[in-house]
C-alpha cells in the first residue's frame, strides 16, 4: 500500500492544484453574475478568460442548478446565480 501511494502521489498532488485552480474560477464566475446577469462574453472580458472556458464553467454551474439563463442579448443568454433559500 505504501508504495502504490507514493506512485500515485504527484497524480494526487496535480488532482488538488486543479481542484483549486478550478475553485477559484467558479468564485470569480459566481461573483460576476450574482448581483447583474451576464453574458459568457462579458464575464470572460472581465475575467480576462477565453470565451470557450468560461462557457465549460458556466455550463456546470447551469447543470448542477447554480445558475441558470435570463434574458437573451443579441445572439447570447445572459446567466444568473439561482437564489438560495435562506
């Protein structure tokens, strides 16, 4: 046992680096649509973030009931934080 969790604790290490990296994403998604409702294209402008990684995060947000879409601009839904219930 020892030795297969030393093989596998850089795989290990890396897992939890992304984890994080990911975490702090979700937070700064979830900071820009939780008091206006944006487009993928908007938040990835002020994230500085390309358009396609901000829409992956903002579509596991919409499928796991985090956010969901509102009106539409143009040819882009905006999205919004679902409110929680207190």
């Amino acid at each position: 046992m020892k030795a297969l969790r030393e093989s596998r604790q850089a795989t290990i290490a890396r897992a939890r680096q992304t984890i994080k990296e990911n975490n702090v994403v979700f937070k700064a998604i979830r900071q820009q649509i939780a008091t206006e409702a944006k487009t993928v294209p908007e938040i990835a402008e002020v994230l500085e973030m390309d358009t396609a990684i901000v829409l992956r995060f903002v579509s596991a947000l919409k499928k796991y009931g985090e956010a969901l879409e509102d009106t539409k601009d143009g040819d882009y839904f905006k999205y919004k934080l679902v409110e929680q219930a207190p």
